[in-house]
C-alpha cells in the first residue's frame, strides 16, 4: 500500500464526510491504484526494452563493421580500377 492511499484511508477514519466526498475518495483510491499499477507496468516494460537493446548491440556493431567493409572494398576496387561495370 502506497503512502497516499494509507493517508486517504486515514483521512476517511477520521472525518466524517458526505458521501459525495466518500465517493470521490473512493474514486480517488482506485485512480491511485492504477496508477500504482500502470508505474510497474511501464517498469517492466523499460527492463525489457533495455535488455532488448543491449542483445541488439552486437548486431547493430556487425552492421556497422560491415557497411564500413563494404565501403572499403568499394574505395579500394575504384582506385584501382578493379571495379568492372556489372554483366
């Protein structure tokens, strides 16, 4: 349990209140704890992005190596005239 949902609780123990009031701490309670709950989900859900995002590392530095590859081959094939018009 949250502070504030202990607090509202004890806000609701202490007072007396109407129950338009009482509705509305209801609904604020509830609303509280979606929100508490919607916080764990985006939680988990940035653990996981960031775990995707390290397993992706290596194969964004392998298409990296790559394309740099590439473009020396091609540099290299240009400056010595090894690079022939394709058949």
């Amino acid at each position: 349990m949250s502070f504030i949902t202990s607090q509202l609780k004890i806000h609701h123990h202490n007072t007396m209140e109407s129950p338009h009031e009482h509705q509305q701490s209801l609904l604020l309670s509830r609303i509280i704890v979606n929100v508490e709950k919607l916080n764990e989900a985006i939680a988990t859900l940035n653990k996981n992005l960031q775990e995707i995002n390290l397993g992706n590392m290596d194969t964004e530095l392998v298409a990296q190596m790559f394309k740099n590859y590439q473009s020396n081959v091609l540099f290299h094939l240009e400056a010595t005239s090894g690079l022939k018009d394709p058949a």
